[in-house]
C-alpha cells in the first residue's frame, strides 16, 4: 500500500499541473452535478406540494355589492354583518375543504426606517414610494391571510415553531399567532409581539414560527406566491358581538374580503354553481357570484414543471457526457505521457497487473478527493437531502472511474512489454 501511495504521489508532482487540471475538472463537475441536484430537489418539492391540487379547477367568487352605493347600503343595514357571518360559516359548511380563502391584504407593522425593511414593504417590486413609506410610524407590509382550509391545503413546513391550530382562527380578544417568511428570521424570534393595525384596527401579533425558504402558496390571481418576506395571518373569525361601532365597521370589511376565496373543485362546474347557489338561498345573500372558473394556472404549473424536468435531464446529461470525455481524455494522455516511468518499472520487475493498479489508485484519489471535498462542504453549508446528494456523488465518483479506467484497461490488455520498452527508449 504504501509503495502504491508513494507511486500515486510521484505520478502527481511529475506532471503537476496537468493533474491540477484534471482535479479541477472533476470538481468542476461535482460542483455542476450540485447545482443540478438542488435544481431537481426544488423542482420536486413545487411538484409534490402541488400534486394534491392535480386535474382541479379554481372557481373565484365574488360578491355582487358593486357599485359603492350599494355596498354602503348593505353596509348600514342592522344585520348586515350576521349575513356575512353565516354566509362565510355556509361557505365553509358547504365546500368545506373545497374553500380556500387566501388573500393578499398587507398590514401595516410599527417599526422604525432602517433600509433593511425595504424589501418587505407592500409594492417594493412595482416601485412603491419607500422613502414616504418610510416617514410613516407604521410601514405597510407584505402579509397573507389564509383560513384553515387553506393552510391544511398547502401544509405549509416550518423552519421553527408551531404552525396554527384550529383556535387560532378565532379572535380571543388579544394577540393574534402570525408565521414569519424565512427572510424574517434574523429579525424576530420565536415569541416575539408585533404592534401592528389590519385594516386600521390596532392588533398585538405574536411570532408562533417561521416557514421554511422558498415556500409558495397560490391562488386565481396569484400562480406562485412566495412567503419569504410576507406575514402569514389566520384568516380570523369574530365571535363576539362588537362593542363599538369601529369595531362593527372593521368585522364588516373583513368578512366582505373572507366570502371572495376561491373553491378547489374537482366536480362539474354546474355542480360547483348548484352547491353555491345552496349556500346563497340558505344565507339569505343574493349578491354572490362565480367571477370565473380557471384550470389553466393549476395546468400552467403543471406543464412548467415537467418542460423544466425535460431541460434539467438534456441539460445534465450533456454536461455530463462532455466532463466525463474530457476528463477521459486527460486520463488517457496522461497514461501516454507515463511511458518512460512504466518501462523503468517493469525493468525492475513489476508487472503489467501492478502498473494498472497504480494508475487506477490514481484514478481514485484524483477523482475522490474533489468529491469528498464537495460533499463536506455541501454537508456544512447546504445539507439538504444530504443522503440522497451523497449517493447521488457516490455514483458519480463510480461513473467517473468506470469511464476513466475502461480506456486504461484495454490499453494494458493490448499492450506488450517489449514494445513498451522499445517505446520508452
């Protein structure tokens, strides 16, 4: 072993920057087929968040109190917010899981006018005002709001914390459970209170947990939307009669906003329209309607991600296929190139089966080195699906011997000694 080892190690200084090429090359490839993996792992992980919601179509609701003059006289009728109550209760009596209610209000959150809140006020990507924002005491922020239904419906992972429980989506009078987006993670812990106003109401918000990067809900209007710098909220049912007549005006505008969700059917669109019509007459609410039945986002997201499977394999196979001949390549001239150094070996009596085990040592410690190099880094600063990405390298390291070997072995099957040495003169 050592005498292999100390052949291995001659062999790489003797052509020293060749080997450095050839290291770097077979790193190069490492750190690609990294790439592809967590390119592949994500892909993955959108599609089997969204393989429960496979062949269903997304019918958008909408109440019908247009123009304002008819929403303020909806909204001054003395039982107008037990019609939206038990309409919204109905709704999801009706549809149960079916009814996802998931909306994009933004919150306003007390905070002082560090720059490093930009990126998480509302309208930071359409170029909103940040330097007016920024004079404000409370800065409008990016938030979701989601009933149960739809937060069982999209499972949301966390990286910390606890995700809602089923009282969570009752008021109780004093702070409200919000999940943070994973870019909120170095500003808040677990347990912390934010002062915020929903709808101009001053609320207390109390961190329960943070979800896990690059998570994404949708719904009709939004195909992709990720919660890393948005403030996830429950969807809050009011059961108290309110005190005050603010407060009676705020449980109103939000309940308008909790009957427009969106029903995940994989019914016939006239049983949809008949079950809704159900829930319309047993409410005693008219003004309901379906703005629009679209299976096109769910079928878009489908076909993205199957065309971006496609591109991922022809991309990594033809990575693969050029590093793997390159690095052969290399492989082979440097066996050429070694034509001397064998000759003096067999001359002092090795034999052709030792020489080959000296350059398929070789092959190992070249080609392993860099994969375990990439693979401990991978490990402290990724580790994601770390034992698939182990054997995924493990396989590869077994592909890049086999390759690079295979030419050697059938040049010492062919090869004489006689000529060798006539070669090596």
């Amino acid at each position: 072993m050592n005498m292999i080892l100390r052949e291995v190690w001659e062999s790489l200084k003797r052509r020293k920057w060749f080997s450095v090429l050839i290291a770097i090359q077979i790193t190069a490839l490492f750190f690609i087929g990294t790439l592809l993996f967590l390119t592949h792992t994500r892909i993955e992980s959108k599609s089997d968040r969204l393989q429960p919601l496979d062949e269903l179509t997304l019918y958008q609701l909408s109440d019908g109190l247009v123009p304002d003059s008819k929403l303020q006289a909806f909204l001054e009728q003395p039982d107008s917010l037990d019609q939206l109550k038990t309409l919204y209760q109905n709704l999801e009596a009706q549809f149960e899981e079916r009814y996802i209610y998931l909306f994009n209000q933004m919150i306003e959150v007390k905070l002082g006018d560090d720059q490093k809140w930009d990126p998480f006020f509302h309208g930071y990507e359409q170029g909103a005002p940040i330097e007016r924002l920024k004079k404000r005491s409370y800065k409008p922020m990016k938030a979701v709001q989601i009933n149960e239904h739809g937060f069982t419906r999209f499972s949301i992972p966390l990286s910390k914390g606890a995700g809602f429980s089923s009282e969570d989506f009752h008021y109780n009078g004093n702070t409200i459970p919000v999940l943070l987006g994973a870019k909120y993670e170095p500003f808040y812990n677990v347990g912390d209170e934010i002062t915020a106003k929903y709808i101009q109401k001053d609320l207390t918000l109390i961190v329960q947990g943070f979800i896990q990067p690059d998570t994404f809900v949708f719904n009709y209007n939004h195909p992709e939307l990720y919660l890393d710098r948005y403030i996830v909220m429950p969807a809050l049912q009011f059961d108290k009669i309110p005190q005050t007549e603010a407060d009676e005006l705020f449980q109103k505008r939000h309940y308008l906003q909790l009957i427009n969700g969106t029903i995940f059917s994989d019914e016939e669109p006239y049983v949809v329209r008949r079950d809704l019509e159900q829930v319309k007459k047993v409410s005693d609410f008219s003004d309901m309607q379906i703005m629009g039945a679209n299976s096109d986002t769910l079928n878009f997201m489908f076909s993205a991600i199957q065309v971006n499977k496609n591109l991922l394999k022809i991309m990594a196979g033809s990575l693969f296929l050029v590093c793997i001949l390159s690095i052969s390549i290399l492989m082979i001239t440097k066996f050429q190139d070694n034509y001397r150094n064998m000759a003096i070996h067999l001359a002092s009596g090795a034999t052709l089966n030792q020489l080959f085990s000296y350059f398929l040592a070789e092959i190992f410690f070249m080609v392993g080195l860099p994969g375990l190099v990439v693979t401990l880094l991978y490990r402290q600063v990724i580790e994601v699906s770390f034992g698939m990405y182990t054997l995924m390298n493990t396989m590869l390291f077994a592909v890049i011997v086999l390759i690079s070997a295979l030419p050697l072995y059938l040049q010492f099957r062919k090869l004489e000694i006689s000529s060798l040495l006539k070669r090596s003169e």
